[in-house]
C-alpha cells in the first residue's frame, strides 16, 4: 500500500510484474449465478498493457475480458460480469 496520486483517492496497491504473463490473481464466492455484477476500479498505466481476464469460479472459458495499451494517467474501468458457477476468477 502506498499513498495514491490521484486527488483523493488515499491509498493504492502498486503491482510491478515482470515478463508477458506475470500478474495477480483473485478469487471471489458466494455470487448469485445469471445475476449481472459491475466490476470497477481505478487503474493507472505506467506502460506495457494492464490486461483483466474474468474466468469462472472453477477456471473455465474467459466471461469477460479488458485490455488498454494506450491510455495515460488515472482511469476507471467497469467490466460487467453474470457469474455461471457463483464465483469468479480475475
């Protein structure tokens, strides 16, 4: 954790990966399945590309996909995402 550059925003996590693969990974439970749910954050590329894919809770085919190569400073993101198996994978 470290104190954000974008006006109010308090904190932010900084992830600094290496490589065409590296990255985080987080699980989420407990969803209705076919319920619709909007993703959202704020994300800021420093370069390379940020890429978030959304598999199903059991790492099945991708339900969602976001990409950016080419934006500069803070921007939000809102992926909307309907669960199949009452999670999700980012």
């Amino acid at each position: 954790m470290q104190a954000s550059d974008r006006p109010d925003a308090g904190q932010c996590v900084l992830i600094d990966t290496k490589g065409h693969d590296a990255g985080i990974y987080q699980s989420i439970q407990g969803l209705e399945n076919d319920r619709c749910y909007l993703l959202t954050a704020w994300v800021k590329r420093l370069s390379g590309c940020i890429g978030i894919n959304v598999y199903s809770y059991n790492w099945g085919p991708a339900i969602a996909h976001y990409s950016d190569i080419q934006s500069t400073g803070w921007r939000q993101i809102a992926i909307p995402i309907s669960p199949v198996d009452g999670g999700m994978q980012l």
